[in-house]
C-alpha cells in the first residue's frame, strides 16, 4: 500500500478543532518543521500539544502558542519557551507537566494497549497530587495513565512508500513510540527510498504504524546552543 502524500497540508487535510496530537523531536532538534507550519497555517484551535517541550527560544511548536492554538500541552519540559510560561501563568494554556521518562512510558503504554501502570517517580510531589497511590515490593508507587492522539507528527531520516522509517542518531526519540499511539501517524521524511532498499535491521519503526508519508527539503535545524569551545588567546 502506498503511502505517500504531496505535502504536510495533504498529510494534515483532516485535521480538526480540539485534535490532540503527539509531536516527535526534543526542543529545536529533530522537529516536524513542515508540519507545524501546515498546522499554524490551517489555523486549527484547541489543540492538545503532548512533547517533550512545546517549543524553545520563541521557535518550533512556539508559533502555535504564538497563534493561540494550543489549549493543553502535556510536557515534561518549560524552561527555555517563554510564550509556554507566559501563558501557564495567565492560565490561557493548560499545562501538564510529567517527569521525562513518565511521559515516554505513557507514550509507550498507549501504543501497547497497556491502559495505566505504577511508578516510584514523583512520589511525595506534586505530580502524586490526586493520583492513586500503592505499596508494590516495598516501595510507594502511583499510577500514570496512557497517553494517545489523533496524530502523531514526526520528522525521520528516511522512509519508504509503506511507511518503513530509519532515524539518524537521536533524533529518533519519542518517535517510534509516538507513531504507535496515535491513530494516524505522519512521517516528514527528509528521503524517500526504493523498497527493499533499508535493510530490515535498519527499520527503526514499521510501515504497519504508519498512515502517511511526505518528502520534505530545506529545513532549518535550528541549533539551539552552540557549545564548542572557543579558541585559546594567542600565546596560551
């Protein structure tokens, strides 16, 4: 079955008010460039945003906070987006913050059918806060929830016209989770190759949990901090 599309708005043509959708990437690195910008031009509301950020340094998923589109983001990470604080604070956006590999697990649990488990993490916090609570082997656990979406949004290395995907190094991580637990999952691919051309110890996430395909070109891939080291003074 061929997947291919034209385009992230052919990709995105159904998406409505009040989706929720899962986005693949972590801060700047790795994002579905082109289908957040089809999502900011389709002007869909009430969007429930689930990501390790929503965005960085006013960039990114930023711009759907920007268009005031978001009405929920499910996030493990604040610091760095200034338009996600500020409207957490004014309470226009609701934010549910999780622990990082809470939120992966929940991510994981949703695409494996798995609908809650317990864990130590956040115990004693305001994460516990009106969440059943358990002694299991000795120790105090609460229960987390799955997560699911409409969509899932990810950005890979290389995919082929059934959906079969390759990441490049760790811009893999919440993909291949994401893509299950969404009901339709999009795959932005910078390549798109021949079948039978990716060996099958390189297929990273299986055409079986992927809906549609698009080639994308000319990303920004912003670098969000550059941390070499500068060059000595002269004579050091």
């Amino acid at each position: 079955m061929d997947k291919i599309v034209a385009d992230a708005e052919a990709a995105l043509a159904d998406l409505e008010d009040g989706a929720r959708i899962m986005v693949g990437g972590f801060g700047l690195s790795g994002n579905p460039e082109h289908c957040i910008t089809a999502i900011a031009a389709s002007g869909k509301k009430d969007l429930t945003i689930i990501s390790n950020n929503c965005g960085n340094q006013r960039r990114g998923l930023a711009v759907l906070l920007q268009n005031h589109q978001v009405k929920k983001v499910i996030c493990s990470f604040v610091g760095g987006n200034p338009d996600l604080e500020e409207q957490m604070l004014d309470g226009s956006v609701e934010v549910e913050l999780n622990p990082q590999g809470t939120l992966a697990e929940r991510i994981r649990a949703g695409g494996a059918g798995i609908g809650a488990f317990y864990t130590p993490t956040g115990v004693g916090t305001v994460i516990a806060e009106g969440k059943d609570e358990r002694i299991l082997d000795g120790r105090r656990m609460i229960l987390e929830t799955a997560l699911h979406a409409d969509f899932a949004i990810v950005r890979a290395h290389q995919a082929d016209a059934y959906g079969n995907v390759r990441f490049y190094g760790t811009s893999k991580n919440f993909g291949p989770a994401m893509a299950t637990a969404a009901r339709t999952t999009i795959i932005e691919a910078e390549e798109i190759v021949p079948l039978g051309s990716m060996p099958p110890a390189d297929v990273h996430l299986p055409g079986v949990f992927v809906q549609r395909v698009f080639a994308a070109s000319e990303f920004a891939n912003v670098i969000e901090h550059h941390t070499t080291r500068p060059r000595p003074a002269s004579g050091s």
